[in-house]
C-alpha cells in the first residue's frame, strides 16, 4: 500500500499523561504533511483531529483543520500540554471501556475504533503518546490488519518523560521535563533556609524507570555549578546540592542511608533527596497488601502512586532517621510535564515527523524513533510488536556512578 500521488486524509490524538512534546509533535506532523503537499508527493490532504484520545475516537469526537489553520500550526510548538486533549483508555480492556460510557456492553471497543476510521475515510493515523498509548496503537494496527486488511496506516510518537520504552533510545518530552525539575528545585531548595535542620525530598516522576531523576539531577547540578557563593554566608553549594538519589532500579537501604544523610545534616544543616516517585513501591505495595487493604490501580493495572505516596512514606521514615526538625516533600511532576518542549525535543521531534511522514507515504506503519537495536541507531518507524514499556535506567552508566560518588552515596 502507498499513499503517494493520493489524496491522504490524516487524523491524529495525543493519549495518556502529559510530556514536553505533545504540541509540538502535533505540529511537526501537520508540518511535514503539507510539506508532502506542496512537494507533489501527495495529491491532496486533510487533517482530522481526535479530541482527548482514544476517548474521542470512540466517540466520534473530532474536528477537521481548515487550510489556512494549516499554515498556522507551528506556533503550537511554544505550547505546554496537548491542543487536542488527553485521556487514559485501554481499547483492550472492555470492562473499563463499557463501564466508562465508551462502547456498549457487548462491543469491542477495537472494532469501535476501527469503524470510526473507516467511517471518517481515514488513511493514516498518528498516535501520540507513551508506552501504553503505543501498545494500545499496536493492537489497533493488528486489529485493522486482521480484521479490515490494513486499510488504515498506524503511526505512533513516543512521548513519555520517563524515557522508558523499548527499544526506543530519547523518547520525547523527557529531556525538557530533566531541564523543567531542575528548575523546580533551584527555587523549592531555597526553602532549606527557612528552618534549620530542614529535609527535603524533591520527587520526581518515574513509575519503574529512575531515567528522569537521574537526568533531572544532573541538570541541577550542573546549573549549581555556575552560581557564586560568598563565605561567610551559610548558604553554599554543598548546602544547595543533591545529597541522595533514589530510583527503583537500584535498592534502597533506608537505615544506612539514614546513617549517612544524618552526617550530612549534622553538617550542612540540611538533606536534599531526589526520589523517583516509584522508588520502594513494590515494598510498600506489599505491606498495605499483608496488612490487608486494597492498592487502587488504574485501568492498565498501574499502581495509582498518588494513592501509595511515596515520598510521604519515605520522610516520614527518613525524617526521624536524620534528625530533621522540617520535613518538606515537593513534585515537580506536573511542573515539568506540562511544559513547552525545549530545543533539543523540537529537534528530536521534527526528525521522528519527517520520517513517520515518508513512512506513512509509503504505507508503512510503526512507532518513531531511534532504533537501539539497529546499527547506527536510526530513525526509523519501529515495529509494534517491538514496543514495550517499562525499559529500566541503566544506573551502571559512568556519569550517574560518578554523580553518586560525587554526593557522596557510594565510595
């Protein structure tokens, strides 16, 4: 199947939580098709909008671009969040989507979907969202192939500040949401003047993988760096750095950090901990589980980490371990999420459009992205059935080893 020398009608949604990107992909993916426009590749073009996800696309909910909006859409890259709405919705699991109004009892909300594209005469769709957002486009790309013989193209774009898909290697919005927490906490650390003996844990968003703690470290430290201290004032960088970082992949030995951070407090008359929010959930989960009460999950089975709460299970322990006379637990998730993408994901971004673009031409379906399992990495529109979630942060890697010697965590 090809597109080129045909008119294309191209729908697109945005799916699951927000990243730095979502605007921005919206726009990049508009951009190139009516580049394929004005090129001759393609002989015709409409854009149709899905709004708030799969949930709009279930509905029938959708708008068409008008031509001279077409020319307009690059000012969507300067925009946080998503132009066209968001949702979480499983196509898979039927309960979910029957008890939420979505489809009637006795549909399948994946011939739902695929009746609504076919209805809407649509060519290619592109999905834009995380890991699930993705494996859900993966089921719908195989559902169409079965069931309606491919007649709608599928083409995802990776967005997941957590950086955690397989095996895609920068996924998009997660390098802005590093620089966005960074931020956060350049102001939130201030707060350590305020009380002495002050413990700070700055958690940050991370279900299974520690890849935007870790980042988000970095960047504040590296931002620490260049700020001037004057002696003999009691605010230094020692007092401003991270003094731990816990992400799920590596385990956390609260007595003997607490040992360790007590020193710290003692002498700065502060703790700064960085914590991905899914750090000692499985611990936790288990003891609410052994003490019988029941663990909320969304509808892909997650752990509602808000319901858990981490960070307030974690100081309260730490808190007494170190002595703190304050303790102080702040997210900059939503902070960073709902951001402009920075430079680098625009450049990410556009690359994954003008390729998924060529791809969808050419009638191939995929989720963009840099192939770690191909030589020399390329963009490429990867295989769905390749795509999964929950891909771990290598902690091995030597700047994280040296950051962590640097603060003084391990020797």
């Amino acid at each position: 199947m090809s597109y080129a020398n045909t008119h294309v009608n191209v729908a697109m949604l945005t799916a699951g939580g927000l990243a730095p990107c979502l605007s921005s992909s919206v726009a990049a993916l508009t951009q190139h098709w009516v580049a394929a426009l004005k090129a001759g590749k393609i002989s015709g073009l409409t854009v149709r909008m899905y709004t708030d996800g799969y949930k709009g696309l279930l509905q029938g909910e959708s708008f068409i671009v008008a031509d001279d909006v077409l020319e307009q859409v690059a000012a969507l890259h300067d925009l946080g969040g998503s132009p066209i709405g968001n949702s979480r919705v499983k196509l898979t699991n039927v309960a979910d989507c029957v008890k939420r109004g979505l489809c009637k009892e006795g549909e399948s909300p994946l011939e739902v979907a695929s009746q609504q594209l076919l209805k809407d005469e649509v060519n290619v769709v592109h999905t834009i969202g995380g890991d699930d957002t993705n494996t859900q486009a993966a089921e719908l790309s195989k559902y169409l192939l079965e069931k309606h013989g491919g007649k709608v193209v599928v083409v995802g774009m990776p967005k997941t500040i957590d950086n955690d898909v397989f095996p895609i290697h920068q996924t998009f919005g997660a390098d802005t949401a590093a620089q966005q927490g960074a931020a956060f906490f350049e102001n939130v650390v201030s707060e350590s003047t305020a009380n002495p003996r002050m413990l700070i844990l700055h958690e940050v968003m991370g279900r299974d993988c520690g890849y935007l703690t870790a980042a988000t470290a970095k960047y504040y430290r590296e931002a620490l760096q260049k700020k001037t201290f004057v002696s003999p004032f009691t605010t230094t960088s020692k007092s401003r750095d991270v003094h731990a970082i816990w992400i799920p992949e590596l385990p956390i030995d609260i007595q003997g950090e607490g040992a360790r951070l007590k020193k710290v407090m003692d002498e700065q008359g502060c703790v700064n901990v960085f914590m991905s929010e899914g750090s000692g959930v499985k611990d936790i989960v288990a003891e609410l589980e052994k003490a019988g009460e029941e663990v909320p999950r969304d509808a892909f089975g997650h752990v509602k980490l808000d319901k858990v709460n981490p960070g307030a299970y974690f100081a309260k322990t730490l808190a007494e371990l170190v002595d703190a006379e304050k303790t102080l637990v702040q997210k900059s998730g939503y902070f960073a999420r709902s951001a402009a993408a920075n430079a680098f994901d625009k450049d990410l971004i556009n690359k994954c459009a003008e390729v998924g673009v060529g791809a969808a031409i050419d009638g191939t379906s995929g989720c963009m992205g840099q192939d770690e399992d191909a030589e020399g990495m390329p963009i490429r529109p990867i295989e769905f059935s390749r795509i999964k979630g929950h891909k771990p942060f290598d902690a091995s890697q030597d700047w994280f080893q040296q950051m962590l010697t640097d603060i003084g965590q391990i020797n």
